[in-house]
C-alpha cells in the first residue's frame, strides 16, 4: 500500500466524535479547527467533517482531482455523519442536508466560496414542505441552493438569477424576497434550472452524492482564484498552505420568523475591547447578513425579540472568552 492511502484526510466534529482541537489550525485550517475546539466542549455546534488542507494540496498535485483514497474516506465519514445525525442524503423521511464551506489557515473573509442547503432535489423538497408544513421554506432553500450552486460551482454568474428574482418581485408588486410565497419560489426554482441548463448544457444535478462532490472541488479550486491569489499576495499568505473544507448540517434560519442567522464577536474586532459585538436577521440564511440583502439588528437587540435565546447566547461567549485560545 503507498504511504498516501493510509493518511487521514478527514476529520469528524459533533457531540462525543470530535476528533480535532484548536491546535491543529494548519491541518484542519481556522474554521475546521474552531469548530472541532467548540464541538470537545460541549457547545451546540451542528455536527460534520473537516477535510484537510493536504487534501487541497493533494487536489493541485495530481492535477485537479479528489484522490481515490480521499473519495472513500469522505465516502466513509458522510456515511458517519449520516448515522449520527439520524438523517441520509437524498432521503425521503428524513432527509439530511449541509452546508459546504471553505476554511483556510489565516482568515480570507469573503474570498472564497461557501454553498448552502446542498442535498436538494424535487422530490426532498416536497418532503420537507410536507412535514414541515412550511412548502414556502422549502422551496426558498432550494431556490438558494441552486443559485449558490450554479453560481459557485458551475460559475454561472449571479446576475442571471438576480434578474430573475427582480422580475418576479416586480410581477408581484413586492420590495423583498421574503415576501415571495411558496409558488412564486416554486416557479423561480423552475426558472433557475432552466437557466442552469440553458448555461451548462445539462440538467441541474439531483443527486446528493455527486452534488458534495462537485461542491467540495469547487472549494479546492476557489483557493486559486484571482480574489484569494489577490488577498494571498497582500497579505503573504503562502499559496502551498491549500484550503480546508468544512461539510456540516444545515441549520436553518430561515424556517419561520422564530429562526434567525447573525454574526458576532465576544470582542471588539477593532480594539479587542472584551464587549459582545454583532448582528442579526430574523428568519434569513447567512448569506442575507453579509450580501446586504435586508438590514440586520444589532445583537443587543436579541435581548428583546428572543430573551431566552440571547441568554443562551450569552453563556456561550463566556464559554468562548474562558477557553479564549480559540
């Protein structure tokens, strides 16, 4: 057997499975690592798999191709996840869905490429309408997944699918997107595949499996692009350090108007003052925050749209600043 098939390219986080700390930021890169520092202690973080910065430089080694030994592995660890979520791709009962995200060593803000509610099709959309009697949530998830997966994955640019919601917004007399209901996102799903098509030359993919797969590559390859390589170069980031690839279950924020996403530091960025700094949007996926798509309330706010929650809030950010090395 090469030495390359028994390496660990994967690594498991999630309540009692963790297998990585916040020591091991150059193999799991920053977010990977945190996000296994957290899970060890005992945090609510959605559990998931990191896959290694040596697999991003094993992608570029054999010319831009996922290794068949780190196939399986991650083969084996969505199977992982999967048991210990209770949930399966492409399920109709109990469908599991993730999201996928880039994770460099040093902090890239913005520079690379994260894909949403991936795990989509027709007919796990119909499913999640039916049991969560909410078609309107289920159908704005696939909507954004599609645009997010053209967009980053295929490149099909973003400005296609835009139009597309601003003509319906227009048809329908409305100023924002939450104020599509579940057919107007029925329809624009439709229209976004066709769109797809109409780019790419095929039809959107269906299955879980090969939509992980397509999804992870493009995290590989978003470390080369001209924004990152820019960003690298300003600020002597070294190309050879690759990009991490954290796939971890969705948690939505936007199922109803008791959901929410947001952003937040237990200091301020700034002065690195100890003081709870940040914002948030209620019902609304990450993406909303940071694209300026509606304007987010500061974090003091929660206190009074969701007293408990921002005391839930609180003690974690006291457990953060205690275990401060994070």
């Amino acid at each position: 057997m090469k030495k390359q098939d028994s390496k660990k390219y994967v690594y498991f986080f999630g309540a009692g499975q963790t297998e990585g700390n916040a020591n091991m930021r150059e193999l799991l890169g920053g977010k990977g690592a945190n996000l296994a520092e957290m899970a060890g202690l005992g945090l609510p973080v959605p559990q998931g798999f990191t896959i290694t910065t040596e697999a991003c430089t094993r992608y570029y080694d054999d010319g831009k191709k996922i290794g068949a030994d780190i196939q399986k592995q991650v083969m084996e660890y969505i199977d992982k996840l999967e048991k210990s979520a209770g949930k399966k791709f492409g399920d109709l009962k109990n469908p599991l869905l993730v999201s996928v995200r880039s994770g460099a060593r040093a902090s890239m803000p913005g520079m690379m490429d994260t894909i949403l509610n991936l795990g989509l099709n027709e007919k796990v959309v119909e499913t999640l309408a039916k049991q969560t009697k909410n078609p309107r949530w289920a159908w704005d998830c696939y909507r954004r997944f599609i645009q997010m997966f053209s967009d980053v994955v295929m490149e099909v640019g973003k400005k296609y699918f835009e139009k597309l919601i601003d003509d319906m917004k227009a048809k329908k007399h409305v100023k924002n997107d939450v104020d599509l209901t579940a057919a107007d996102l029925k329809t624009l799903a439709t229209q976004f595949k066709a769109e797809y098509k109409a780019k790419i030359g095929k039809d959107f993919p269906t299955d879980a499996k090969e939509q992980l797969f397509e999804a992870i590559k493009a995290v590989f390859r978003s470390w080369d692009n001209p924004r990152a390589n820019v960003y690298r170069r300003d600020n002597d980031i070294p190309y050879s350090w690759g990009t991490a690839v954290n796939v971890q279950m969705m948690a939505f924020g936007n199922l109803n108007d008791q959901s929410g996403t947001g952003v937040a530091f237990t200091r301020d960025p700034a002065t690195g003052e100890k003081k709870l700094m940040g914002e948030f949007l209620m019902n609304a996926q990450g993406e909303d925050v940071v694209a300026g798509v509606r304007t987010p309330m500061p974090i003091a706010k929660m206190a009074e749209v969701m007293p408990k929650v921002f005391k839930q809030f609180q003690k974690i950010c006291d457990t953060l600043e205690v275990n401060h090395d994070i």
